[in-house]
C-alpha cells in the first residue's frame, strides 16, 4: 500500500510539473504584450518607459525558456507570482479562499450521500413504483444545472418565503442555500450509481448468507449490502470532488460568497492571467490528494484491494 | 474520471439494461420532447410565430398569463417565443462542441489505442493531465487565452469534454482490437489500417453514438453556464443561458424570466440522458 501511494505521488508530481508547463504556455498564446496587460491592458495608452520597468520587474524581457524555468522555481518554492490586477501575491490570495470553497465542497458532497443513501435504500425497498419515482428523480436532479437551481432556490426560500439569504452571510443560514444547490445534482449521480449496486448487491450471495444466519433486513441492508454498494459512489467521490470546485465558480458568484470560485471566474473577465493559474494549480494539487483520498477510502471499504 | 465518463457508466449500469422492446413512458415522453426540440430549432416560426427580438415597452414585465404563456422580459419581449427561438443557438452551440469534443477523442482515442505502447503511454499521461483541470476549469483557461464569445465558448466546452471521449473511444478499441473476428481478419492477412477502417473502427462507432447522444445535454449545459457567467453568447441573444443570465438581475420581480430558459436546458438534458440511455438499452440487447 505504501509502495502504491508512493508511485501514486510520484505521477502527482509529474501532473503538476505538466500542469505548470502548460498553463505557462498557455500564457505565451495570450495575444497582446503582457507589459501592457498588467498596466490596464490596451487601452490604457501606457508609456514605453513605463512598459520597459514592468517587462524589467516581471521579467518579461528575458528568453522565454528562461522565464520558464524561473517560473518552475518559482512554483517549487510555492510563490505563484503577482497579480495583475489586484497587485498583491496570488499565493497567499488563492489560499485565503480555498478555505470558503473547501468547506461548501465538503459539506456539499456530505448532503449528497445522504441525500443518495436515503434515495437509493427508500427507492430500492419500495416496490415498483417506488423504484421508477427514484430513478426519474435521480435523472431530473443529475440534469439541473447548477445556475438554474440556484436561482430557484433564491426565488423560493428568499423571495416567496424569506427563510433564507439570498446572499451567503457568515452564518450558517448562509451556507443552506449553496450547499444545496450543489448537493442536489450530485445526489442524482451518487444516487443512482448506488442504487444500482444495491440492487445487485442485494442479489448476491453474501447477502444470502447473512439472511441464512438470520441476520436482521436491517442489518443485512446497513451493514452487508450498503458497505458494498457503495465502493462505485466512493471511486466517483475524485470526480464529484472536481465537479463540486467547477459548480463553486457558479454558485459563489451567484451567492456572493467569497471563494476560489468566485475569484476565478472575477480573474478570467478581467483576464489576470497569475491568478488563473495561480487558482488551476490550487484546484489541481486539492484535486490529485482528493483522488488519492479516495483510492485509500477504496482500500478500507473493500478488503479484496487490499491483497492487490 | 469526467463527467462524460459517469453518464457513458451509469447508461451501461446492469439495471437499466431490462431487455424491453416496448418503449416505456420515459422514453416516450423523451422522444415526444426530442421532437418538439427540433422543430423548435429547424422551423421556429412554425411553433412560435412572433419575433423572438420584437421589444414592447408597454407590456413588460407581465407574469405567465393568456396572452404571453411564459410571461415577457423587461423589454415586453415575449419569453415562449424567445425560448423557443433560443433552442436553435442552444442545440447548435452543443452539437457543435460534441462534434470538437468526439472529434478530436476520436483522433486521440484511435492513437492511443491503435499504435502501441508508447503513444498510448504518452497520450494517457496527457489525458491525465487534463483531467487535473476538473468540469469547466479547462474551458475557462481557454477564454482567458482566447477571449469571451459564442465561438470561443462552444470550442471551450468541446475541449473540455474530449479527454472523457478520448478516454472512453481508447477503452472500446482496445476491447474490440481483441474480438474474434479481428484475430481472423489479421490471420487473412489483412494490413493494420485495412484492419482498422473496416474491422475496428465500425464497431465503436454504435457506441459513440450513445457517447453522442448523452455528450449533447451535458454541452448545452456547459454552453448556457458559460453564457449565464458573461462569457458566451450575450443578452439581448434568445440563448437559454444569456436569456436566464439578463433574468438574473430581477429575479426578485420577475422569477419567470429565470425560469422557464432554465426549465428547456433542464428537458434538454433529461431528453439527451433518456435517449442515450434507450439506444443504448436497445443496442446491446439487439
């Protein structure tokens, strides 16, 4: 197991290694001179003195594999480097906001288990009809994009009944409305990959035995037949994890909520190159642990890994 | 894992594959929608007369009633008609991006799985990479380099979602190059690219179409998002996603200019998973 994780950080590395090279070539497409993006872009008519102290300070004068393995260094040593428009360090900026979006996308991804987890046990012990209302709830709820659900989560419980803020406030009222709107398409996709597995979980014959032994349906439901459906939700929990980050850019804007989220997206109308790069490396380094996280939740769940 | 890759995964879940040749009510109402979504599409005119962009100051503002069925946006435009009317821009924007998309995960997913080790080593640590910039994250460092708009967005989603085509094109060669019947046509004799273009290639293409199909809803959902956040088609566009980005602004008066181009991406994406799901039921059952 640690042989595995081992090689499993290494090739995280090389992701990361391969993430830089190409957003910093991505940077190099940018049309435009990036002197002039970071004194307001063309518009602002900037001196050709002023453009040569900035091309100077951020060392856009120099041969580009040069500029490319500062920025390597850089990167090793943890500064992502300088924001165009805010004109602070985008390191210390991006990591003030992965706490916010770190927090919706772990309680958003707990909601839709729950969510799931009691779909798929209600759907799969009720009959026929139980099961068709199940699996077309799990479909409508995969299909609601993030944005419309959002806006109609607004309408409803702000504007029709005034329950809860249309705009995250610090408290918890605040994070009520976010986290739904991102638990809820998730739920469909947890939902029906697990109601699946219960079902063909429910027919195996590890079940049987344990009916045979006279265990109790709700034991052999909670404790047998759950533990095994849910290896397939826990492998997509890597992918939900990304998918949670891509709806925070979403749902952070329309909340208002501060976030990396929000603050990328702000970064991509304003075209503040370091800090795009500075929020995809963030994402990915939080994206390769989640993955690896996964992996090991695997390996507890389902002893048959651990021989592998 | 991406998003393609979990909806081509639950089409091909056990329990949906009841060996049915009857078409079930989901399917019927899909197919029902299906239709009413491309004459929407090909000949506008014939579901919604008016001009989807003829403003009326006077009548503004007006909730679902008799005369405007979804109600009219700040400039007294009608909202059926222009939801309508948007369902061309929607459907395009999203064939197109899953023709980039498919396209180049054909091109990547035939090297990878056709031409040895090395290039399928290469091209995995590649995908693997782009997997790193999880859901819309790939699409947005490319409108950062490229710059907002409807042409750009549509290439973004495409190339967003090739790494999950790619992924799921090199799975299936590599299933098929081991069949029977192309162990038989290489003891024939036959050459590699002969092998490929007759042999292999015919028999992922039944797949794709599935891929297609549920790949259709999820860019029409990623289009509209990207539309919604400023940075694809703009309002006074009848795009679902600019249509619901301009409601925005008041939500707090007006829910029904939110709703209802929200309510069609929503039907979209149920049609295309329905009737992805059903070809695929149908194909492997066949």
């Amino acid at each position: 197991m640690l042989g595995r994780i081992a090689a499993r950080l290494a090739g995280a590395v090389f992701v990361l290694w391969a993430v830089a090279s190409v957003t910093f070539c991505a940077v190099r497409l940018v049309p435009g001179d990036p002197a002039q993006a970071v004194l307001g872009g063309p518009g602002s008519q900037a001196s050709p003195e002023a453009l040569a102290v900035v091309r100077a300070e951020y060392g856009f004068d120099q041969p580009v594999l040069v500029q490319y393995f500062a920025q390597l260094g850089r990167l090793a040593t943890g500064d992502l480097g300088q924001s165009y428009a805010l004109n602070t360090a985008v390191g210390p900026l991006v990591l003030s906001q992965l706490g916010g979006t770190l927090l919706l996308a772990v309680l958003a991804l707990a909601l839709a288990w729950v969510f799931a987890l009691a779909l798929a046990t209600w759907s799969t012990r009720g009959g026929k009809i139980a099961s068709s209302v199940g699996s077309g709830l799990e479909i409508v709820a995969a299909a609601l994009p993030h944005f419309w659900l959002a806006t109609s989560l607004i309408v409803v419980f702000s504007i029709w009944l005034g329950v809860l803020p249309p705009i995250s406030t610090d408290g918890v009222a605040g994070l009520v409305l976010p986290v739904l709107t991102l638990a809820v398409p998730l739920a469909g996709f947890l939902g029906q990959i697990m109601r699946e597995s219960l079902l063909v979980a429910l027919e195996s014959p590890f079940v049987l035995s344990a009916r045979a032994r006279g265990e109790s349906e709700r034991g052999v439901r909670w404790i047998h037949a759950l533990r095994h459906a849910s290896l397939p939700a826990i492998s997509l929990s890597g992918w939900a994890f990304g998918s949670l980050i891509s709806g925070a850019v979403v749902v952070e804007t329309i909340f208002a909520r501060p976030g990396l989220g929000r603050t990328l997206l702000n970064a991509v109308t304003l075209r503040d190159v370091p800090v795009v790069i500075g929020v995809v490396m963030i994402v990915a380094v939080t994206y390769i642990l989640m993955t690896l996280l996964t992996d090991i939740a695997s390996r507890l769940v389902d002893p048959r890994l651990r021989l592998i | 894992m991406s998003d393609l890759e979990v909806q081509a995964e639950l089409a091909s879940r056990p329990g949906h594959a009841a060996p049915t040749r009857r078409f079930g009510a989901a399917e019927t109402v899909a197919g029902i929608l299906a239709l009413f979504l491309v004459v929407s599409a090909v000949a506008p005119q014939f579901l919604a007369p008016g001009d989807p962009l003829a403003i009326d100051p006077l009548s503004a503002f007006q909730p679902p009633n008799g005369a405007h069925a979804f109600g009219t946006d700040e400039s007294g435009r009608d909202l059926y008609t222009r939801v309508v009317h948007g369902t061309q821009y929607s459907l395009v924007i999203g064939v197109a991006a899953t023709a980039i998309g498919l396209g180049l995960g054909v091109v990547l997913g035939t090297l990878a799985g056709m031409l040895g080790r090395v290039v399928d080593f290469t091209v995995n640590r590649f995908l693997e990479v782009l997997f790193a910039f999880p859901g819309l994250l790939l699409a947005l460092l490319f409108i950062v380099i490229f710059g907002p708009g409807v042409a750009t967005a549509t290439i973004a989603v495409g190339l967003s979602t090739a790494p999950g085509y790619a992924r799921i094109i090199r799975a299936q060669l590599i299933t098929v190059r081991s069949a029977a019947f192309v162990e038989a046509a290489t003891a024939l004799g036959r050459s590699r690219w002969q092998i490929l273009w007759r042999h292999i290639l015919p028999n992922t293409l039944a797949p794709l179409f599935v891929l297609a199909t549920l790949g259709i809803g999820q860019a029409i959902v990623w289009a509209a998002t990207l539309s919604y956040l400023g940075l694809g088609a703009e309002p006074p566009t009848a795009e679902w996603g600019a249509m619901l980005s301009a409601g925005r602004t008041y939500i707090t008066s007006a829910w029904w200019m939110s709703f209802f181009p929200g309510l069609f991406i929503v039907l979209t994406a149920v049609t295309a998973t329905v009737l992805g799901r059903s070809i695929d039921r149908r194909m492997r059952h066949i």
